[in-house]
C-alpha cells in the first residue's frame, strides 16, 4: 500500500517536471540590433526571459546580419524561427495583406474589438502558420526623406529608394523607385544611386542617414507597424503557463507603443532640424492632395494584392467616415 502511494506520487511528481520543462524558443529582428525598431523587442524579451525562467527563455539571435530582412517572414513560417520581430513590408511574398497595418487609422485597442485585429490574425494563421502577438510600433509616421527639393506633391524625375510600403504612393507621383533592406540605405545615398527614401520619423539616426539627408517632406503619411510573430506550430505546442509569459509581454509591449512612439517622434522631430535637416512642408492643397494620395494609393495596392480582403480590411482599419 505504502509502496504504491510512494509510486503515484513520485509518477505525479515527474509528469509535473515533464510538463513544466522549460522551453527555449529562437528570435530574430528584422532591424539592427539596438536600434530604433528593434528596442521594443529587446524589451520584450528581456520581460520574457524574467518572467519566464523555469517555463520559457528566447535565445535572441540578431538581426539582419543573422538573417536578411526580407527572408525572416518565411523563416518564420517554416519554423526555421520561432518568433520574430517585422514589419508587413518585409514579407508581401508570403502574406500580401500584411503591408494593410500601415494603413491603420485607428489604434490597436479598436482593431482589437472591432474584427480587424481577428481579420488579420486569420490570414497569419492560415497563410504563414503565425500568431500575431503584438503591434510593438505605432503612432509613428513614414516621411519622405530627399536630397533634392520639390515644389509640390510632383516627384517626376527622382528616383527614391523604398519597401512596399512607399510603392504605390511614390509611383503615383512620378517617381522611379528602387527596393532595398535598410542596410543598403546609407551607401546607395552615398553613391547617389537614389535621390530620397521612404523611412518613418525616427531612427535616420540610427545607421548614419543624417549625414546624407538635406531635406524631409510633411506632412508624414500612415503608421508604421513592427509586430511580435510566433510560429504557429511552435505555439501550439506550448503550456498555458509558458504562453502567458509570452501574452502578458505582448499585452505590455503593445500597450506602449502609442505614448512611446508620441514621444520618440517629437525627439527625433527636433534632433533632425537641429541636424540641419530641412523641412518641406507641403500645406494647404498641396499637402491635403499628397496626403489623400497616400491613403489612396496604398489602398488601392492592397486591393490589388488581395481582391478577396482588401475592402474588408480597408472597411475595418480606415477613420470612421
Ligand atoms: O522603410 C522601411 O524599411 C520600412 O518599410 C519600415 C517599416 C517599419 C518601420 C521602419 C521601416
């Protein structure tokens, strides 16, 4: 009797050793290390590693000299990766739609409850075998950046560098345009293989930029977006326990990134005026044409990607009317 109760104890006490083995799980960002885009991350990792010691640890491999940028969405959808840090740009060839969170005009908390975070998170899940965890950027508008000044919302002869993100809108306006990872932004500046770029309003800073700038162009356009992917196999595979660790970290992150965000982009505002860097500014017509065009543009290329999603998602990230 006695032995029995001493087996079924110590049988209880391994399956409970089993079920609580820690898991190490293998991240990458698509940006340099420590800088802009990737501190959200870091942060979120950090979380991770504390609250989650004896269930969960992320092995955080690097960036973009780990993995190029633009092959980390299907890194991550063969499991090669477990979690990674993105922007939708990066990873049109795998899910199209994902270039739409630039188009939010409505903050997480809303798509959250109004069926756009849900619309997106399906598509993660069947086209990339990925859960959406976090929005770690938001708030946090593109520019145009240039070496070249413009009179109007006209860019006919320039030929800018970009990602899909800026595709559409530039095209629409004149410009040639070229693709390139953010690695490659400082020397094709250099070399004056491109006149201008599309980036956000903070981070120029970050690789050398500034020193190849003259001017940026207001007012800035959509929202940038950096999220947390997880593979969705891996995902399924683990504990109730270890996915909390990885939510309550999600749910921080992206809580915020909105005030954050508001923050670094009045820093980065004026450390670029104070870097000599001039303003553009289109106003009054001028400036309500490019900015309708972006939206325009950049709708009608999601709709063009994704006929069967696009209106829905447009319906559901776009300001009330
Ligand atoms: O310009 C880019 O490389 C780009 O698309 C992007 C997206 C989000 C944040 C920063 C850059």
């Amino acid at each position: 009797m006695k032995t029995t109760a001493l087996l079924a104890t110590s049988l209880a006490l391994s399956a409970a050793a089993v079920e609580a083995q820690e898991v190490t799980l293998k991240a990458v960002t698509s940006f340099a290390e420590k800088t802009t885009y990737s501190r959200p991350f870091e942060r979120f990792i950090e979380r991770v590693n504390q609250d989650g010691k004896g269930l969960i640890q992320i092995n955080y491999i690097g960036g973009p000299k780990a993995m190029p940028p633009f092959e980390v969405g299907n890194a991550l959808k063969g499991g090669v990766i477990d979690i990674a840090n993105v922007t939708g740009a990066f990873y049109t060839n795998v899910i199209p739609e994902a270039d739409a969170w630039k188009l939010t005009e409505r903050p997480m908390t809303e798509l959250r409850k109004n069926g756009g975070y849900d619309a997106m998170a399906a598509l993660y899940a069947q086209k990339m075998n990925a859960i959406f965890l976090a929005r770690l950027v938001d708030n946090n508008p593109f520019h145009l950046y240039l070496n070249k000044p413009i009179a109007g919302p006209d860019l006919t002869g320039l030929k800018l560098r970009i990602t899909p993100v800026y595709r559409d809108f530039f095209q629409a306006l004149g410009a040639t345009v070229v693709q390139t990872a953010p690695g490659e932004v400082y020397t094709a500046l250099e070399r004056g293989v491109v006149d201008g770029y599309g980036w956000p309003i903070t981070g120029i800073f970050d690789l050398g930029w500034n020193e190849k700038t003259k001017y940026r162009v207001d007012p800035g356009f959509y929202a940038a977006e950096v999220s947390v992917l997880v593979n969705k196999t891996t995902w399924d595979k683990l504990t109730d326990a270890q996915k909390n660790v990885l939510r309550k970290a999600a749910e921080r992150g992206e809580a915020e990134a909105v005030a954050e965000f508001g923050a670094e982009n009045a820093k980065d505002t004026k450390r670029q005026a104070d870097a000599g860097i001039q303003t553009i500014k289109l106003d009054g017509a001028a400036g309500a044409t490019y900015y309708a065009k972006a939206y325009q543009s950049g709708w009608d290329g999601v709709i063009r990607q994704s006929p069967e999603h696009g209106p829905k998602l447009k319906e559901l990230f776009s300001k009330p009317k």
